[in-house]
C-alpha cells in the first residue's frame, strides 16, 4: 500500500491543501513530490502524474487542463509560469536557474550562499504548447503559444507561437496550424 511508503505522507492528494491554489478536478498522482506549495497554483482539471517533481522556488503557476507526464522535473528554485492546455512529456526538466560562473564562485548547493552565484530566472510556458520526452528548458525563456518542442531538444531561446523546434540547440523547423484554424478546417471537412 502507498500509505507505508515513509514520506509519502507529503506527496499527491496529501499536498493538495497545502497549495497556494489548486482548481477543481485537479488529479495529484500518488507520488507527486511538491516542495514550498504555498507558492505553486495548479488550475482547473489539470494532471501531475507519478514521479514528477515540483520545486515551488519564487512561485510555480500551472495553467488549466495541463498535464505533466512522469519524471518531469521543475528545478531551480526561480519562477515558471506554464498555460493552459500543456502538455509536458516524460523526462523532462524545467531548470528556473542555474550557476553563474564567472567571478570565482563555486557551482554547487549546499556550501554558503556567499560561495554561490545562482542566476534565477523564469521560465514562461504559453498556452497550448506541447513539450516532448526529455527535452531540458532553460529560465528566462518563453515558449510562444501552440509551440512544439521535440523529443530531446535542449531550448535556450525563445520559441515563436505555433513553431516548431527540435535539436540542440533547439532550433525552428517549420510551423503548425494555428488552433483556430485547424478547428474551422476541420469543421468544414467534417461531413465530407
């Protein structure tokens, strides 16, 4: 049973009224481990499956009807701001800071924070994009809206709405419908 698992007691629906926000129909895997969830939101009917790892840093706000597959990792301890109507695939990580390393500073946690130059940043997820399998996002980029980030792409930069990226560095090989118009499309071709 889940319940003997120790630590389990601060993972899934037992987190639930620990957060800033949580909407209705929102469906917290059993595993889900969420630290500072009196920063993350989470919007109507969204999924956090299994595994997922959610570091609530400066503030995490999830958009509605998003869903967050298992093994995504959101670390840094930054901001990250994901819309509506996302899905992020297996693998992947959201990294909301990173080292500076110019200035003679140690690269690693837990020594004193005047050895540390950490850089933290946010990270900006429009609405309807899709993010595939272990691909890694950098902070202080957005994703434009009905973006797609390919399997194992490493992102740097901003991403334009509806285009599509792939490689690493992630770069813009073509572009999709847009979302209104692939709806009128297929509504008009629906009885053919």
């Amino acid at each position: 049973m889940i319940e003997e698992i120790p630590g389990t007691e601060f993972m899934g629906e037992n987190g639930r009224d620990n957060l800033k926000r949580c909407g209705t129909g929102v469906k917290l895997a059993p595993l889900t481990k969420i630290l500072k969830p009196e920063v993350i939101e989470i919007g109507d009917h969204s999924r956090i499956r299994d595994f997922v790892f959610i570091w609530g840093g400066l503030g995490v706000k999830i958009g509605k009807f998003t869903d967050i597959q298992p093994h995504v990792i959101i670390w840094g301890g930054g901001e990250v701001e994901i819309g509506d109507y996302v899905s992020v695939a297996c693998g992947t990580v959201l990294l909301t800071a990173v080292y500076g390393y110019q200035g003679g500073f140690r690269m690693c946690d837990g020594v004193p924070k005047d050895q540390v130059d950490t850089l933290f940043g946010k990270l900006i997820i429009k609405n309807d994009v899709y993010i595939g399998a272990n691909c890694t996002l950098m902070p202080n980029i957005t994703i434009g809206e009905g973006a797609i980030i390919g399997a194992g792409s490493f992102v740097n930069k901003n991403c334009e709405p509806w285009g599509i990226y792939v490689g690493s560095p992630a770069k813009k090989i073509a572009e999709r419908p847009r979302l209104q118009e692939w709806i009128q499309n297929w509504e008009s071709t629906e009885g053919e």
